[in-house]
C-alpha cells in the first residue's frame, strides 16, 4: 500500500470501532479485487446478487463479477437497472424488494448514491444486509444508516442499517466522470458550514455534539479537502482523501442515527430544491452541486450576521412579541407557500418538532446574549470565509453561482425562508430567525457586492 493509503486505512479502521453496522472498509488502487474475499469474510458462503445501473455496471461490475467467481462465491445474477431516469424513488425500492424476495442472496451494490441508497432499504425490508462498491467519490451516502428517498414528491429519510462492508477501488473512482467526484468534494466541504450550525445548536441546548461522531467527520476534515485541483486532476492521495472523508461522513452519521454529523442548513436548501423538482437545462442538478450553493448561501448567512452583531457583550434584542409568530399563524404561512397539502402537512410537522413558545424563545435570547462573544469566536474558527470557500468550490469546477444549477437570484432569496422552514433540525437559518433578524441578514446579503447580488454565469463552472 502507498503512505496515503496507510494513513487513510489507520484513520478508517479506528473509525470502524465505533461503527453499528459496517465491519469492513476498503480504499486504494485494485480493492475491488478483493471483493470475493471480503464478501467470504462478511457472508460465509452466502449467495450474492449484483445490483447496478448500466454506467456502473460498465465501471466496476464485470470486476465485481470476476472477483466473486475467484472467490468461488454462487452469484445467482446480475440485475442491470435500464431506466434512463432511474432515481431515488419508492417504485424502484418496490421492485428491488420483489426481486431479492425471490431469493435468499445477498445484495451488492455496484454504483454511487441512488443504486446506494435503493438496495440499502430493499435489503433492509427484505431483513437482510447488504454491501456496497464504490463507483465514484460523489456521495457520503456508502457508509451513512438510512437512505434518501422520495415518496409522495417528498423527499425523505428512511430508516435502513449501512453496508456490511464497502470496497472503494481508487482506479474506479478516477475513472468517473470528472462531474461526479467534484458532486463529492463539494459535499465534504459542506461538512464545515454543517458543523457551525451543530455548534449553535450545541451551545443553545438544542442538540448536544456528540463528540464520536464530531471527531470522526471533523478531525480529519481540513486535511481532506485541502486538494480541490487534485480531486480535479484525479490524484490518487487527492481522491483517496475524499473517499475517506465521504466515508468518515457516513461513519460519522452510523454512530449518532442521525444525518446532524454531516448535514446542517446547506442541505436544506438542496432539499428543498429537490421537492419543488428542480431542473436545469432539462435535468436535475446533483445533490452535491445544490449543496455547494447551499453552502454559499449558509456562509453568506454567517457572515452577515457577524457584520451585524459584531462581538458586542451587550447585545440589543428584540421584544419577541415584536416579530415571532404563535405557531397556529406559522402553519397558515406553510399552507400558502406550500400549496400541495401532503408536502404543506410534511412541513408543518417538520416545523412543529423545532418551535418555541414566546416565554421559552426570550428565556433562550438571554442565553445566547450571555454567550454571543465566545459563540462568535467558536463560530469563526470553524468556518471558512465566504471568498475562500467559493475559490476551493472554483478549482474543482463546482458551480460558485446559483445560476450555474439554474437558481436565479429572486428564487434563491425566497429559498433562505422556505429551507427554514421543511426541516425540524436547528440551524444557522433557525437561529437568525429567533434573533429577529432574518429579513434584515437576507436583504443585507442580497444587497452586498460580496455575494449575489452580481453574479453572472461563470464560465467553465456548471
């Protein structure tokens, strides 16, 4: 093995010990050679059946195939998923479910998110596990509990354990499509903008950090990502280092049950974005170039906010009466601004879980003014600024615009509101809210030079 595979391979198998499900991890140039035996070592002499979609079949599963007849293991088939607009929705879940209930083999998938995350919940409802081949660095989804999927045009995430095992072959993950390991890198950068919004909610008594899961995605993290053009060029260290830091992720969201280790305010506008079924140019942005203008959006966010409380200890707040709403008026704004009544249903529960009443928000703004210097100071080291963070999204060719996914600016500003609202986790977008500040940091934002206000198409970014 190389020094950067070693260093990966020491970092993942610590990462192991804490895991509920995953037993097995492989990252470097050939592992998908060792298939046959880690799928031995996990399920005996179990049966194997291979799921893929055509462009990952033509990646990896000819290679999966050869292993597992080395290994002498029974694959009884492999099941090439044809759709051309094959995606993470319930009907295919029902149809990989109807396959696997014909046979008692075990399912491996061969491809990234959406094979991912369709054979983890069929293998689940089918009461069985499952394992996983990396085909690209695009996802933190191969190592994450639970999958994404939508139902009712609503997506959401549904309980199912990780893989038992995952085999990432850096020679596969360097063939990809250039797009799809860049989709990646701009997923593990999110992870700091996430973890800010973590610290808020830690520091206000919302959700408390869990330090395992913390140290899993974060400790690791700058060292990861500090190879944007790397990742680009297809470096072997640079993508061996973005493969760890997607896995760290799902490790990291294995531990707590929860997605809050890798996902905080930045995911919510890509979800959001993913109910309204966003287009561009006749196709939908991928999850990791929405998350990288959610990104954007979060630190422009922070920033604004920093500029306009300063590190003052004495605070001026509001009169919560002044601005918050009881929650009956809440749920007439949700109905208005979600028309379809199953989603506006979905969001008033989301919204319900994380609302407080008048006396408990004034009894949580005199905390956070007790605390707003040493929180700000917390906050800045964990973030990155704005500008920085944009050139690192740049040398990856992730988009830097919100026209580059086909989001224009008017639309963008309206979405700060409604990703607030669709999603019961605490975030930057939760917290200026409660301040009684969030018109005023959004049009601040939408009126600075620094950020959108004039942005154009840039070219060569997506």
């Amino acid at each position: 093995m190389i020094l950067h595979e070693i260093e990966t391979a020491q970092r993942i198998n610590n990462a192991l010990k804490t895991a509920d499900t995953t037993k097995l991890i492989e990252i470097g140039s050939g592992a998908i050679q060792k298939t046959g035996p880690v799928f031995k070592k996990c399920f005996n002499n179990a049966p194997a059946i291979i799921i893929a979609d055509s462009n990952t079949y033509k990646a990896a599963g000819k290679l999966v195939e050869n292993s597992l007849k080395s290994g002498d293991i029974d694959l009884q088939k492999t099941f090439i998923m044809t759709d051309p607009d094959l995606y993470a929705e319930i009907k295919y879940i029902d149809q990989l479910v109807k396959l696997l209930s014909e046979t008692n083999a075990i399912a491996i998938a061969v491809g990234s998110g959406t094979i991912n995350d369709l054979t983890k919940l069929a293998s689940y409802r089918c009461g069985r596990q499952y394992m996983s081949i990396a085909t690209a660095g695009s996802v933190d989804g191969y190592t994450a509990f639970g999958a994404s999927i939508t139902e009712r045009s609503f997506k959401q995430t549904f309980f199912c354990p990780a893989p038992m095992a995952v085999i990432a072959d850096l020679d596969v993950i360097a063939d990809a499509p250039l797009e799809m390991n860049a989709w990646g890198y701009a997923d593990l950068l999110a992870k700091i903008p996430a973890g800010a919004d973590w610290i808020i909610a830690d520091a206000i008594g919302v959700e408390p950090i869990d330090k395992i899961s913390w140290t899993l995605v974060q400790g690791p993290l700058r060292k990861l990502v500090s190879d944007p053009t790397g990742v680009k060029h297809k470096n072997h260290q640079a993508l061996c280092f973005l493969m760890e830091g997607l896995i760290m992720s799902g490790l990291a969201m294995q531990q707590a049950q929860s997605s809050r280790p890798a996902s905080g305010a930045e995911h919510q506008f890509s979800h959001l974005w993913d109910n309204q079924h966003h287009k561009h140019n006749g196709q939908t942005p991928s999850h990791g170039f929405k998350v990288a203008i959610g990104s954007l959006a979060s630190l422009a966010l922070y920033e604004t906010l920093f500029d306009l409380w300063g590190d003052s200890t004495k605070i001026m707040l509001k009169d919560v009466h002044s601005y918050w709403k009881n929650f009956s008026d809440i749920e007439k704004e949700i109905h208005h601004k979600f028309p379809d009544p199953v989603e506006a249903m979905l969001v008033i529960e989301q919204s319900r879980e994380k609302y407080i009443d008048f006396t408990d928000l004034e009894k949580r703004l005199i905390r956070v003014a007790e605390i707003w210097p040493e929180l700000k100071g917390m906050l800045e080291q964990q973030l990155m600024g704005y500008l920085e963070f944009k050139t690192m999204l740049q040398q990856v060719d992730a988009p830097i615009s919100p026209m580059n996914i086909g989001i224009e600016l008017g639309r963008l500003k309206e979405s700060y509101g409604l990703a607030q609202l669709i999603r019961k986790r605490y975030t930057i977008l939760d917290f200026v809210k409660e301040l009684g500040i969030f018109e005023t940091c959004v049009n601040n934002i939408f009126n600075s030079e620094k950020y959108w206000k004039s942005e154009t198409e840039q070219p060569g970014n997506r």
